[in-house]
C-alpha cells in the first residue's frame, strides 16, 4: 500500500497570544522554527530528514498543548491547514480546523506513513544477490513497518475518542478511528511478508510454519480490508 505524506501550511505560533511578556511566548519562536523546517521538508518529500524533524518538532508541540490548556481564554485560535495521505479529494488540496488537536493527530499521521515510506524505499528493490544487503535492508524495513504499525494503533487506542473537533465537518478518513487499525494491520501483515519471503529464499524454515505465517498474514490484510 503506497500513500503520499500528508503536506502543510506555515503558521505562526506566536500569533497564539497576544501579550509578548507571556511566560510562553518565549518558546513560541523555536516551535515555530522547528515546524517550518518540517513543513518544507514535506514539499520536498525526502522520508529521513523528515524523520528527523517530526521526531524533533512532535515533543515540542505536544508541551504546547500542555502550555495552551493552562492558559485556555489568554490565547487566540490558530488555523492549521494540511492535506490528507488517504481521502483523494484532499491530497493536492488544503483542508483546515483550528484544533490543535488536529496538528497532533496529523503529525503522528506523517510520522507512521513516513515510516512507511522509508520501508518501501528500502524493500521495493531488494538486492537478492548481496546476501549482506539484502538481509541488512530487509531487517531495517520490516522494522519501519513495526513502527508505523505501533503508531497507527497508538493513534486508534488513544486517539479514537478526541479525533477531530466538531468545527471541521468535512467525511474525512482521518476522523474515523477504523482507518488507524486498518493501517496498523496492513503494516503488520506487510511487515510479516518481509519475514516469509527472507525465511522461503533461506530454506531454513518448515513448510508448515512458512504456510501459517502465510494465513496469519492473510487475514490481517482481509481484517484490514472490512473495516
């Protein structure tokens, strides 16, 4: 399953509040910082610098939630804008809620399918011939699909109950909480196909475990597929 990052708008943390000699304000430039990069990062559509700065921007933005709870009534609304990986009508078109809720769950969105991306990258052509390469590049893929699967179930089991403020309307995947366990399914089952096509080109591995890995991997992809 192959989908696009998620892209993003620029915005301007400050504007969050309108007194300069709040307690907060201070970091607001940083936050901001980090997020530009990010968001140039995904027009650009490069997965391990990305990576590298939605693992630095998330803990920072996660604080701000933290910081803009406490001071619920001193700050103003901000309009995130983003693009959706999975709803066709919204991958080249920007829609827009002003939740920070919505820029959480979106950044653990790019996060999970960042992986995702790197993983593709690594196994799309895997060098059968190199044994070294070949098992260095698997092992890594299946490990960036684990970990998009870790997060897409995080989104589901923690998530669910927030997705999405009522001011945002629009049907979007992404507020419906079976997308993110249809997601951390497929990843698994992809994950685990890894590790059948490693363990049939070894020869190591009994017929009999080979074929149950097999149905066990076939029936996370037809779950996946009734949700």
């Amino acid at each position: 399953l192959d989908l696009p990052l998620p892209k993003s708008k620029q915005i301007v943390f400050e504007n969050l509040f309108d007194q300069t000699g709040d307690p907060l304000s201070t970091s607001l430039n940083t936050i901001t910082a980090q997020r530009t990069e990010l968001v140039n990062l995904l027009a650009q559509n490069e997965p391990y610098p990305i990576l590298k700065a939605l693992e630095a921007y998330l803990p920072l933005l996660l604080s701000l939630k933290e910081s803009v709870q406490q001071l619920v009534g001193k700050s103003n609304p901000l309009m995130f804008f983003w693009t959706s990986p999975t709803a066709v009508n919204f991958r080249n078109s920007f829609y827009s809620c002003n939740s920070i809720q919505l820029e959480i769950l979106m950044i653990f969105n790019a996060l999970a399918h960042c992986h995702r991306n790197i993983a593709r990258t690594l196994l799309l052509h895997l060098p059968v011939t190199d044994n070294a390469l070949f098992e260095s590049r698997s092992r890594e893929g299946a490990h960036h699909l684990c970990i998009a699967a870790g997060i897409f179930d995080y989104i589901y089991s923690v998530h669910s109950s927030m997705l999405w403020n009522s001011e945002y309307s629009e049907a979007l995947p992404e507020k419906m909480p079976e997308l993110y366990l249809a997601l951390a399914n497929i990843s698994l089952a992809e994950a685990q196909q890894v590790a059948i096509h490693k363990a049939y080109l070894k020869g190591a591995t009994s017929p009999g475990l080979l074929s149950k890995l097999c149905t066990d991997t076939h029936k996370k992809f037809a779950y996946a597929e009734s949700l």
